[in-house]
C-alpha cells in the first residue's frame, strides 16, 4: 500500500472509478437508487462523480492510495469556507439529471440540503467522502487517507466536520477524534453528523 498523496487532475477518472466502487453499497446510495443492481449504482454514482470530482480537485483537496498499482480508496476534504464546491455548469448538471432520472437528482439534492443545513456555522474543515473499494477495505486505507487529511487539519489548528451513512465507519472516525453531534434519518436511513474540536499535532 502506498502512502497517501494529493492526486493529479489526470488522476481523476481512476479515483471515480475507485469511489464508485466504494460507494455503491453505502446505505444513502442504495436508497437513493432504489432496486437497481450493484453495476448500475456504480454506473450512476460514477456520472454524478465525474461531474462533481473536479470541481473537488479545484476547490478542495483530492487524496488517494495505491494497493496493487491501482487506487484503493479516496478521500474528497475541503478548507474552511471552501465547501460546497461552486455548482457544475448548468448543461452538466441537466444533462446528469437526464441520465439519471429526474427521481435520483432530487433525492440526492435533498440529501445535499439537509445536510448542508445542520453544518457548523463556524469555520471548520470539511470531509466530504471517504471511499475504499470493497478488496481493500480492512487494511488500513482509509485510516492512512483520514491520516494525512487531519494532519492537515491539525496544523492549522482547525476544526474537521463529517458526516456518515454508514455504521461501519464510527468506529474509524471515533478513533481520529470525531464525535457524534448529532443523528438524523434521510430517507429513513441513518446519518451520523460528527465533529473533531481543534488540537495541534
């Protein structure tokens, strides 16, 4: 395994390929889209990330590690203030509700909103996703991508904020510092809203 790096804009199409894969069986995404199968959730979040990833990369910090040569897990974070990401050009963003389904497009901007709704209103640091393909999940890729973002974030002493669909992670994110704010339901599904208070090193 490698060790984490911030990836380059060539970079991006692997890493949503990477994130699709990870993310395809997480509970939002599998309400979201409903009974479809795993090749489909896949093929509809990797649209939705090839239009959002590299606005990430510009606006944001996009990090990856290598398992075999290939990316194993990514993780999208943001500045304070530098989240949400500006908007996709508005024929991108029609074009990506026409694919989809006018269904999926509201559903995840419902999400987006609610979400974006109960975000800290003081400055803090953002994780947006953190994905790891199902072969390499348990061998610490996501615990050395969480790494290297905190250390980040530690040395400007700030504060980090993330939310989660997926009860697998707390414990990852406990570990690191997060603690649970809050936990809501979206779509009936549960989300756990956390926060890591600033610390230095």
């Amino acid at each position: 395994m490698s060790a984490p790096q911030p990836l380059r804009q060539d970079e991006l199409p692997a890493a949503v390929q990477a994130l699709a894969d990870a993310l395809a069986d997480a509970p939002l995404t599998r309400r979201v889209l409903g009974r479809r199968g795993r090749a489909a959730r896949v093929r509809s979040t990797a649209r939705g990330l090839r239009v959002q990833l590299p606005l990430a990369h510009r606006h944001g910090s996009v990090w990856g590690v290598r398992a075999g040569g290939a990316l194993a897990g990514v993780l999208v974070g943001a500045r304070p203030f530098a989240h949400p990401f500006p908007p996709p050009p508005l024929p991108r963003r029609v074009a990506l509700a026409l694919i989809q389904g006018p269904g999926v497009s509201s559903r995840w901007a419902e999400i987006f909103d609610a979400l974006l709704a109960r975000r800290p209103q003081d400055a803090h640091w953002y994780l947006a996703l953190l994905g790891v393909r199902p072969p390499a999940q348990g061998r610490g890729v996501g615990r050395a991508l969480l790494g290297a973002w905190l250390a980040e974030v530690d040395a400007a002493a700030g504060v980090a904020w993330l939310e989660t669909d997926e009860p697998r992670s707390l414990g990852l994110y406990r570990a690191a510092g997060f603690e649970v704010e809050e936990q809501i339901r979206l779509l009936e599904v549960p989300v756990w809203l956390m926060r890591r208070d600033a610390r230095r090193g």
